[in-house]
C-alpha cells in the first residue's frame, strides 16, 4: 500500500510542473501582448499622431493673439497731421477663469453705458476660453476698467485711429473699421501702404490658469504701415466746407459738391461734399454722406459744358469770337426740337453768346463740327472715361457714340444735356483751359514717408494730353472772363482779383421727364484768370430758394475764392498767395485762421507754424504743448510770431484750456500731464471743462471732466468780407 502511495505521489508531483509552466507562458504572453499593444498604442500617439496630439495639448494652454500693425499716418501739404493713432485697449476674457463674472459685467455696464446683460452673457459661456468684451476703449472708460483685477480679463494695448479734424477733409480721408482697415477713400485706396503687417503674441496659462505673454514662445512684431503727405490744404478745405455749407443753407438746396485743384499740376487741394460724416465715430454716418460725391454722382452738366462746345469751335475754326449769329429771339426749332433761351436775344456775337448762354446760338454752332469730330473733344477733355484719380469708386459718366447720335443729339449736347458727367471730370476740363489747354491727372497724394518722416516716393504731376491749343485756350480765357464780368457769371465778380468761369442750370431727371421743380446749380472757372493758379467748382443738387447757378453757386464761388486769395488783392498785380507754380497756402495775402497746435508734441508744432509762414516761440520744456498765443482758430497777420507753452507733468500748476480741443487731443494732453480724465456727453470736441482753464491743480496733478458736443459752425469770415 505505501508503495503504491507513494507512486501516486511521484506522478503527481511531475504533472504540476508542466501546468505551472503553461500559466507563466500564458501569463507571459498576455503581459507581452499588453506590452506591444501598449506599445503600439504609444507609436500612434507619439509617431503617427504625434503632431495632432501636441497640437490639441498646446491649444489648451496656448493662444496667439494679433498684434495690430500701427497704421501709417496721413498729413496735409503743409504737414497738418490729418490721421494719426491713438492709444485704446481691447478686453477679452477667458469665461473658463473669469473670477466673478457679474462684478466684471456690471463694470463694464458702467463704464461704456451699455445693457450689463449683454456682457454677462458672454462672460458666462464656459464653451469657450476666448471672448471679445470690447474693442479699442479710449477716455476716461479705458483708465477705468484697466483698473478691473480679474484673473480670466485679457488686457491688450492696440493703436486707434484718429481723425484730427473730425469731419473736415472727411470724404477725401476716407474711415477705418474696428480692425486699422481702410473703408473709403485715401484709407482705402492707399491702405496695403498705410496698414503694414500685423505681429503676433503667444499667450499661455500660467498655473493659476491666469493668460500671459511668454517671451520664450514664438512670436512676431508688427511692421508699421507708410505715412502719406497729400495734396489736401486743410485751411482751403475749411474755407470750401464752410462756404459750401452756409450756401447750402441760404439756398435750401438738398447737398453740394466743391472741387479745389490746382491746373497746372492737378494736385487737389480741396474735395467737400455737404452733408458729410465724422470718421471718429460711424454709428450714424450714412452712405449717402461717406461717399465722394465729387467722383461717384453723375449729373447733366448744364451750359458749363459749353465750354468744351466753344473750345472744339474755336479749335475747328468754325466761328470766331466776334461772328454775330441769330439767337432767333429766344426759341428755335431743330428738327423736331424746341430750344429755349432763358435770356433771349436776335443778332448777337458769338463772344455775347457765351457771356449770355445761349443755347440757341451753341446748338447751331455745334452743327457745324462733324459728329466724330465733335465727339473726339468731348473724350478729349476727360468725359466718358475715367480721370485715373487715386480714390476708389470713380465713375466713368455716360458719353454717347456718334453712331448713337439721333436728330438733336449734338445740338443737345452743345450745351449739357444727353449726357452725364461728375464734377471731377468737369473740374478737370475747365483745369485744361487754365493750363493752356494741357489735361493733368488729378491725385491726392503728394508723397508716401517712412515713419521718420524719409521720402519713399514722390509723386510728380503727369501730363494726360494736349485737348486744345495755347491759342485757342487763351480765347476761352478772355471769353469766360467776360461771362463774370458781363455776363450770367456777375455774382462771381470778386473786387481786384480777376476771375474766369462759367454758370450752369440743368433740370434734372425724374421718372424719365425733366422735371420743373428740381435743377442742378454750378459756377466752374479759375482764378487770376491772366495767370490761373486754381481751378475752382461748385455744385448745388435742388436749390429750392433760386435755382439759377449764377444766382446760387455763383455767390459761393465768390466767397470760397475771395479766402482762398485775400480780400482786396490788387488787380495789377499778381495774387500773392500764389508763386513758382506751386501753392504756397495764402501766407502772404493777408491773414490766416492760426491751426490748433495744443495737445501736440512741442516739435511737430513749431513744425507745423514754420510752415504756415510763421515765426514760432516755444516756452518751457515739457513735451507737448498746453498754450497758444494767439488762440487757434483766431485770424493773424502773416509771418507773425505764435507762442507756444509746454510744461513737464511735474511742472503742471494750473489746468490748460481745453475748450474747442477735439476729445482724442484733449485726452492725449491730460494723460501727458498726469491729469485723470472723465468724459461727459458725445461728439468728438470739448465744449466745457471742470476745472476750469488755469484753476489750480493740486500737488501739480488731479483730475478733470470734460463736456462735449459736435464742433460748432464757426463764421471765419473777416470784417471785411462782410
């Protein structure tokens, strides 16, 4: 029995080894196999996947954020800054991390005057870790909730554009949107010059979970944008806006236009539509005020297109200057047609034909030039083509071919009808008769500066073609000359300065008849018509208190042409404020409105003085100027002497005067001299201040509300000119 137990034992002991053999085969293996997929798991994250995965990791605690380039900044020809950058900040937050999100809300409720609900909400949402709150806040809004500490509120410092004369020039400029993009006009059409290229940031999460900048992550600095110098004069485009406005009024007209060039080079010195808009603030700028009447309205020019009959006649010899014509007592039938004179007359010189603007004698005469012919003067002197300007949005006008001529057409044409002009095309056609007959492209820019103020590139006049003779443009001189003197252009008539034009009056279009209520009023010509330096066009759409252009536009033309060369000017000699071809602003005609140099740097200021023709003084060493004597907007005598005070934050005793100072000035100033700013009312100029002007400040600081509004109309007329 024991012998047999004992083998039983013996064969089972044996059998034991091989299945605990098997289980660590069995255990090995399965450990080998976790170990490959483990391991094939760990080459598809780190090899084939690799990248994804970092990616998605890095975005959870990395973001990069767009460093705005600064846009370049945009000057008159006599260096007046027209736009330039201010400082703002934009907040953003990360919902994810925003510490109290209703008392962050209601701060920035109260700061910027809007529903608190509508912050909440966005500080609120957790789906996201990026929100914008509010870009670009300026004034005393931004100092306040900089001041907010939160640890989810992202805090970025970002350039702001800034229109230094609020709606002046505004057309021409042009606006920017929230992102330093060019909207309209210069902005637009320059704005790959004056942007430049955004950098970047790289924000990361701290262990906190609070977004900071990290100088160990890539990133990349923005290259500012080109500065532009254009063509503009802000102190002629003052006298346009403001002329154009108070005649506007007076001839309850619904808008006009102005045009100020100078024919010899094309250069514009001055574009104004009315009404217009403030491109500091958008909210309320409708289209119809943003957009540059003076290259996007078509219109049927009236008798100012005679001018370009008269100079294809003459050019032609198919009439001269004293031929008499019949002008048939007033009304003539051609074809089918009725012409009327709205100051009849019979036998008459075709020089009183031009003085009195008889259709009926430019309808014959323009019968007797070949269609082809006739049609190559209208192409030539600019209309149905475009004039090249560097503005976006340029129309063509509407210029029928001679094989679409129907009975009438040419004689329809003679003198404005059946066709459709802008006034920068008929600006330009009278600018080639007060060149001598040579068409210049017109431009606004000058010159394109690096942010030194370095020439890039300068823009040179260019020639577009010779449309008629010396010759033949010195007679059109004489004529347009008699047309004020004598003639429908009298109310254009300015005492010792000769002036060239011609008036229009056009019905105009509506429901496809001419209407008998609604007319389209001008006066174009130039001045000192012996030796014309500007080229000058007013437009009135529907004058409802007189509706004649030499009764309305003719008068605004006086006025803006009487600011632009100084009253009184002697006719014997020529107009001083005009020289080697070039505009030298009217320095010497008198006295000039002095430009706003406060709340700028001292050295740009006393540039801007020596400019002007002054003698500039500079008190003080502190960095901006706070004083000016005389006050600007005052008239003085040329090449006097303006005196400038600065003082350094420290040395800041009494408040400065900031009445009149547009509110992006105002702010700059105050900042400079340490002064808390808060800001009651809207508009883009300071209209009252607390404390007031040279109230002491405590310790040589404090703070200080200012009250604004929209700039006041302010009467530059002269005693004189009244």
């Amino acid at each position: 029995m024991l012998a047999t137990d004992n083998g039983n034992d013996t064969a089972a002991t044996r059998r034991r080894p091989h299945r605990d053999a098997r289980r660590i085969y069995l255990l090995g293996g399965a450990i080998l196999l976790g170990l490959l997929v483990i391991a094939g798991r760990l080459v598809q994250i780190q090899a084939v996947k690799g990248d994804l995965y970092a990616e998605q990791a890095r975005r959870q605690y990395e973001s990069k954020v767009v460093k705005q380039a600064e846009r370049g900044f945009i000057k008159d020809r006599n260096g007046n800054l027209l736009a330039t950058n201010g400082v703002s900040t934009s907040f953003a937050a990360d919902p994810r991390h925003i510490e109290n999100p209703k008392k962050v809300a209601q701060a920035f409720a109260q700061a910027l005057g809007e529903p608190y609900q509508s912050f909440y909400q966005k500080l609120s949402n957790r789906t996201t870790s990026f929100v914008w709150l509010r870009r670009k806040v300026s004034g005393a809004a931004r100092e306040t909730l900089r001041n907010i500490e939160d640890d989810g509120l992202i805090k970025l410092d970002e350039p702001l554009r800034h229109f230094e004369y609020d709606s002046l020039g505004s057309q021409a400029i042009g606006a920017t949107d929230i992102d330093n993009n060019g909207l309209n006009g210069i902005e637009l059409f320059y704005n790959q010059q004056l942007h430049g290229t955004d950098g970047y940031i790289v924000m990361q999460r701290d262990a906190r979970g609070r977004r900071r900048p990290d100088v160990d992550l890539p990133q990349s600095q923005p290259e500012h944008g080109d500065g532009l110098e254009l063509t503009l004069d802000i102190n002629i485009q003052s006298i346009v806006e403001d002329e154009l406005k108070k005649g506007i009024a007076r001839s309850g007209a619904v808008s006009g236009t102005a045009i100020v060039l100078d024919p010899k080079t094309g250069e514009i010195l001055s574009m104004a539509s009315y009404p217009t808009y403030n491109p500091n603030d958008l909210r309320d700028a409708s289209q119809s005020a943003i957009r540059v009447r003076a290259i996007t309205d078509m219109y049927e020019p009236g008798s100012t297109m005679k001018l370009v009959t008269a100079a294809a006649a003459l050019e032609e010899k198919v009439v001269s200057p004293e031929e008499r014509i019949d002008g048939e007592g007033g009304t003539f039938m051609l074809a089918s047609h009725a012409i009327h004179d709205d100051h009849p007359g019979n036998m008459m010189t075709f020089r009183e034909a031009v003085e009195h603007s008889s259709n009926i004698v430019f309808a014959k005469i323009a019968t007797r030039i070949a269609p082809p012919r006739f049609y190559k003067y209208v192409r030539d002197f600019g209309f149905g083509i475009v004039s090249g300007i560097d503005l976006p949005g340029e129309a063509r006008g509407d210029v029928k071919k001679p094989a679409e001529f129907r009975d009438g057409t040419q004689a329809f044409m003679a003198f404005g009808y059946q066709l459709a002009v802008t006034p920068l095309q008929l600006a330009c056609a009278y600018g080639a008769v007060a060149n001598g007959g040579v068409m210049m492209k017109p431009h606004l820019l000058k010159r394109r500066l690096d942010r030194d103020g370095g020439v890039i590139e300068e823009i040179q006049p260019q020639e577009i073609r010779r449309v008629i003779s010396k010759s033949t443009a010195d007679t059109l001189r004489s004529l347009l000359t008699d047309v004020v003197e004598n003639g429908t252009g009298r109310e254009a008539r300015i005492a010792g300065l000769k002036v060239a034009g011609k008036t229009g009056t056009a019905q105009q279009l509506s429901g496809g008849e001419y209407s008998k209520e609604k007319y389209n009023a001008s006066f174009v010509g130039f001045f000192p018509a012996d030796d014309p330096r500007i080229t000058l066009l007013v437009l009135l759409d529907a004058p409802s208190n007189g509706y004649y252009g030499g009764q309305v536009a003719a008068p605004i033309f006086r006025e803006i042409a009487r600011r632009i060369a100084g009253v009184g000017v002697p006719e014997e000699s020529p107009s001083p404020a005009y020289g080697s071809g070039e505009i030298k602003h009217v320095a010497n005609a008198g006295r000039l409105h002095l430009p706003d140099l406060r709340g700028i740097d001292a050295e740009s200021a006393k540039g801007i003085g020596t400019k002007f023709g002054y003698r500039v003084l500079v008190r003080g060493n502190g960095r901006m100027v706070t004083r000016q004597e005389p006050a600007p907007g005052m008239l003085a005598e040329a090449h006097g002497v303006i005196t400038l005070t600065t003082a350094a934050p420290e040395e800041m005793r009494v408040m400065p005067d900031l009445r009149g100072m547009s509110l992006r000035r105002a702010l700059n100033l105050l900042n400079a001299c340490h002064i808390r700013p808060q800001v009651n009312g809207t508009g883009g100029t300071v209209r009252g201040q607390s404390p007031a002007p040279n109230a002491p400040l405590p310790n040589g600081a404090g703070a200080a509300t200012l009250s604004c509004g929209e700039p006041a109309v302010r009467n530059q007329e002269t005693e004189d000119q009244r």
